[in-house]
DNA sequence: GGAATAGTGTCTCTGAGACAGTATAGT
DNA sequence: ACTATACTGTCTCAGAGACACTATTCC
C-alpha cells in the first residue's frame, strides 16, 4: 500500500488506472446452470457478449458500484447479497487502456424478466455450458470467460457450504425442488431418500411449513413444503456424493 | 467493463484510481502462525505497522508487482506462487486519495533474514496473534487488519485441502514436525498415531525418503522422514478433526 | 390396476477418533 | 530402569450410499 515516502502528496507519482466493476448473476432455468450476459452495443468487442459492469465512481464502493451498474444495464435491483470473486488486470485485457476489474457474484432464483439498458443491446440468461467448456460456442468479450469461471466454481463451492441452493428456488419449495438445483449443478442423480435425510439432519437449512405441494402432472404423492431456514453456513457440509465401488 | 458506447476512447469518461498491491506473507515460527510486517516510514501513518505493497507499475501484472514490492521492501525474493486475495477499495482507505488495494498471500517456510528497505524502516515477522482477535495490542494502518484477516482464514482453508503445510517446515521433514504445523494453526493437540495414518493415506502428499532423523535432546525413537509429494490438492482433505462426543 | 413421485426403514461398508501396545532412542 | 518419542494395531461409532418398502396421487 504505502506509496512513496515523501510526506505530501504528489499527484503524478503513481500510474492512473481505470477501475471497472464486472457481475456474474447465476441462476438454475431448466435445471441447467445459467449466467446473465449482455451484448455490448459499442466498441471494441461490439456485438459481442458479455458479462454487465462498468466503471467505479469516485467516492462509490466496489460492491455499490456493481449493484448500481447491475441495475443500469438489466433492470435487476434489490439482488442477494453480491460476493467479491476477485482482482482481474492483466495489461492488455481492455485494448484500450490499463483496467483493473473486480468481479462480483450474485446467485438468483429465476429471474423477473430482464430488460437491456444503457450501453447493452440486449440482456439475456444464457445455459452456462454454451460458454465455458470443450463445447462452448460463444466467445465473450475481454478476458470474462475467465471470470465466468471463477463465478461457476464459486458457486459450486457456496452450494456445498451455504444455503444459496435454497435462492436457486421459488419459496416455499420441496425438497424435490432442492435436489433438482443440486442434481443440475453436479450433473448427476441423487437418491431422493438419501438427499432427503441428508438435508434435514443439517441444522437450519431448511424449515417446514407443514403445508403440502399439489403433485405434478404425472401425479406422484403430494410432497411437504420447506423454506430457507436461518443458517448461514451448511454445518456438516453437503458435499457432493462419490458412488460407492462395487 | 463496458465503459461508454461512444466508439472512441474519451480519457475524461471515467474517474483515474490508484492502484496498489499488498502481501501478506505467513510462516510457522516456534509453533506459532506468523505475518511480515513492515513499520512505515512515512506518513500517513508513518511509524505504524502494514503489510509491504506498493503502487502497481504501468504495464505490470498484478501479480508481477506483488512479488516486485515485497523484494523492494522485505528482500524476499523466488516465493512460492503468491495467491490473490481479493480487491480492498473503500473509498477512504487511504487519507490521501482513492486507492483500490490488491492483496496477494504467500505461504514460506521459516524465512531467511528480511532487511527493510525503500520505505520501509524496520521488517519483521509478528505472531498473528498479536494483531488479529480479542488479544491484539498492535493496530496496523489503512485496513491491513481485514486483509490480514482475509489472509489467516485463506492460510487456513488452505492447509486443509493443498499440501502448503509442507511449505512451513524443512525438507525433508518428519511427520512429527508436519503435525505441528497443524498443531500451531489448529490450536489443538493431534493424537500422533491417527494425524499419521492420515497424511499417509493421501496420495502424493509426503513420499518417504528411507531415511531417519536423529532423536531430539529428549531422546526418542528415530522418526522417518519425508519430503514433500506431488500431489497439487489433497484428496481426500485433511479436515481439522472434531473430538468425540462420549 | 399401473405409473409416478414422496417419504421411511434398514443394511453394509468405510473412515475417524480413542487408545492400548510395541519399538527405539537418551539418561 | 525410566522416560520420551515414533510407530502399529484394534475397537467402536457415526455417516454415507444402496436399495427395498410403504404412501398417495393421477391416469
């Protein structure tokens, strides 16, 4: 931190930097993990996609700056909690100058529609294998495959330690519902039973509310409804299962 | 990160920041957890304690300044890979003008002498202790006591699921001195048998040498020695164990 | 009844922790 | 012999996963 030794301060000592804000909003649609993305409407990377952000205001804090720049570009507002994913400035990453970028988390149940605004053309949910991975298809902009990244392994890690999974979902939910989030994310089955006994034995997940769920179309018995207890952080974890050799 | 939708670049368009980076270097020292600290030399709070950092160059990795501030001020240099901690950018963290901070972990062995330099007038490791939690008696300047903090917890996480604890002892090392290193972060006695079959059942954490070490002044069984394995991550992790109930 | 989903019970295997027992050094 | 440390073996318990079984709905 300490900047040169010299007891005033003098304006041209250090390099100026821009710093910019960039969000990672997670959601599950279809039981596939999905991110928000805009296209940018100008240069460079124009028409390409990308993740919402943009430059901090003097005297505005990072986590304010990435509510506020959320808000401006897909019409989201009074969103969860934003987790900071970190630094990203290599020289280079804006053809156009040095920027420093810090990458911000948000996970969301199902979005209300979002609407593109300030520089995005458009805004929209997009499955997170389209992006990232062998078969992605879709080149984003500047280095935010990256961040997308690191917001897909945060995630993963938040669903085995807290309750977001319990976000994921519309309120009250089933425990069906919840596997489903888990099973999506982990890409495989779980065993109801197992899930079921697993997710009541960690102490305030989850609470009843003694009502029951109509059964879906296919019928089914009529299933309990839970919502989101007071926990903050899972406690045993739930981690996800190895299948036993056999 | 999308700045303006105007095509051309407009220096005007966003506010100029500072940015620097801070290291928080830990080491395990006579069984205790330890952070470098520097005492400043300059206002502001100059004769106060921080962690070493400094102004990132134009044209600079982040990383690359990390490791270049912490030779400048400390004479530490070939660390091991130094690890993001995340972006500190409260307006206001700095008296003298806006400055979003970097900050960067590296895990060492027992360091080599440090001598203080630039700006910095003295360098020397502190137990953690002594700064962080109800029993600290030396405040550090800017925020460095939320990235030291951020910085113990990371050091932490990390032992349970990387081989770093074999970065805090000698190679090669006997499993007794591999256990203190948990004990001291811990804060906890580890039965030596169980500590034992554990590390030994994860693969590519230590391999065996075939050699042994001479006994302490307190005489003993000769204890085997190790070095540090291959393995990147431990898998299984070596969780922090929870005494029985009974 | 048949199919589908929800929920319960139970078996087995693994791993962790407690702790006793053995081995080898110094004094 | 005594002590201190290193190492090995064993017991028990808790949790996880596999899976069978019951319950309740729609068709």
């Amino acid at each position: 931190m300490a900047p040169k030794p010299a007891g005033a301060y003098d304006p041209g000592a250090y390099p100026p930097f821009a710093v910019t804000v960039d969000v990672v909003v997670v959601t599950v649609v279809d039981e596939s993990l999905q991110v928000l993305l805009i296209e940018r409407g100008a240069d460079p990377f124009g028409g390409q996609w990308a993740l919402p952000g943009g430059f901090v205001h003097e005297d505005e804090a990072l986590e304010a700056a990435a509510a506020r720049e959320l808000a401006e570009e897909t019409g989201l507002e009074a969103l969860p909690a934003l987790r900071q994913l970190g630094a990203f400035g290599d020289p280079g990453r804006d053809p156009r100058m040095r920027v420093v970028s810090v990458a911000y988390l948000a996970v969301v149940p199902h979005l209300p529609p979002v609407e593109a605004g300030s520089d995005a053309r458009r805004a929209e949910l997009t499955p997170v294998r389209s992006v990232v991975g062998a078969r992605a298809r879709r080149r984003l902009a500047f280095d935010h495959l990256e961040i997308v990244t690191a917001g897909v392994a945060r995630t993963r890690a938040l669903l085995e330690t807290t309750p977001i999974a319990t976000a994921f979902v519309d309120h009250p939910f089933t425990l069906s519902e919840l596997r489903r989030v888990y099973e999506a994310v982990w890409g495989r089955a779980l065993d109801p039973g197992n899930f079921r006994r697993k997710v009541l034995s960690i102490p305030g997940f989850v609470n009843p509310t003694g009502r029951q769920a109509a059964p879906g179309p296919e019928g089914g018995k009529p299933a309990d409804l839970y919502r989101a207890g007071r926990a903050i952080r899972l406690d045993p974890p739930l981690h996800q299962p190895v299948a036993r050799s056999r």
